[in-house]
C-alpha cells in the first residue's frame, strides 16, 4: 500500500473517491452526494490542487499496488484564524469497505500527522458522530482525546497533540 499526498492534476481520482466516501458512508460527513455530485470539475480542481501544495492543508491518499484508484482518503486544513494558526481539522477520513481493518486508516493518518508536524501543527481535531463506533474506536487507539459532545445529540470532538 502507497500513502502520498495528492499529486497535482489529480482532481479525477480526488473526486471519484471522495463522492464514494459519500456514498458510502452519508452519516459519517457534514457534505452530502448529492450536493457535491453537483459541484463543478474546476471546484473539485481547485481542492484537490490546493491539498496538494502548501503547508495550510493537504490531501492524503491510499493506493493499493499497480494502478488501482484510491482506496483511502483523509484530509488536514489548518484552522484559518487566527493567522499562523497550529491547529488543523482532519477531515474526509475514509476507507474502502474492502480495505477496513487492513491497516489503510492507520496508514493514512500515520503520514498525514507527519506531514502535520513538518508544517507546524500542533493540535489536530476532528468531529465524530457518537453512533460512528468504528471510528472512535479508531482514533482512541491512535492516542486521541474524545470529549464529550459541546450540544446535546451533537458530534463528538475528538483531538490530539502532536
């Protein structure tokens, strides 16, 4: 398995594993399928370049050996204010059902929080919903912090230092 950053001109592979992700696991994202099925190909051009260059997010992905697309996904932007911030949101987390329990997720945040470091992030926080076991079993045994939900019924903040 290939952990990389996404390469420029990869704004295809961004999107088609991305709107799988959506469908796949509606629950588990704040965007929905079908809104972002209808975004333009020069939005998903502009994301997928922007996560992959420069220090204020990246775009992480899975390939499994030879040519095959995508089979993991994660992102990482950096909170906007304030200015120089060293806290970033990890977001878009997503493994094929065929590559769950491989070790893809693992992988993906292992490089994802090393290129963290090497940018000046601090603190990485994400959001889970409380019905997404998986998932918070997930980032629990990679040493993050889950709190309990800021709202009642709402997700449940998730963070850790690096």
């Amino acid at each position: 398995m290939i952990f990389r950053r996404i390469l420029p001109g990869e704004a295809l592979a961004y999107r088609e594993i991305r709107l799988r992700a959506l469908q796949d696991s509606p629950g588990a994202f704040l965007a929905r399928y079908e809104d972002a099925i209808l975004r333009t190909p020069e939005s998903w051009e502009a994301q997928a370049e922007q996560g992959a260059e420069g220090s204020d997010r990246a775009i992480f992905l899975a390939i499994g050996e030879g040519a095959e697309p995508p089979v993991g996904l994660a992102a990482l932007y950096r909170d906007a204010e304030p200015p120089g911030s060293t806290t970033g949101e990890l977001i878009q987390v997503w493994v094929t059902p065929e590559q769950r329990g491989k070790g893809v997720a693992e992988g993906l945040i292992a490089h994802l929080l090393d290129w963290a470091r090497g940018q000046g992030f601090i603190v990485v926080r994400a959001e889970v919903t409380p019905e997404n076991g998986r998932a918070l079993r997930f980032y629990q045994r990679g040493g993050f912090t889950v709190e309990p939900p800021i709202e009642p019924g709402g997700d449940l903040p998730i963070w850790k230092e690096l």
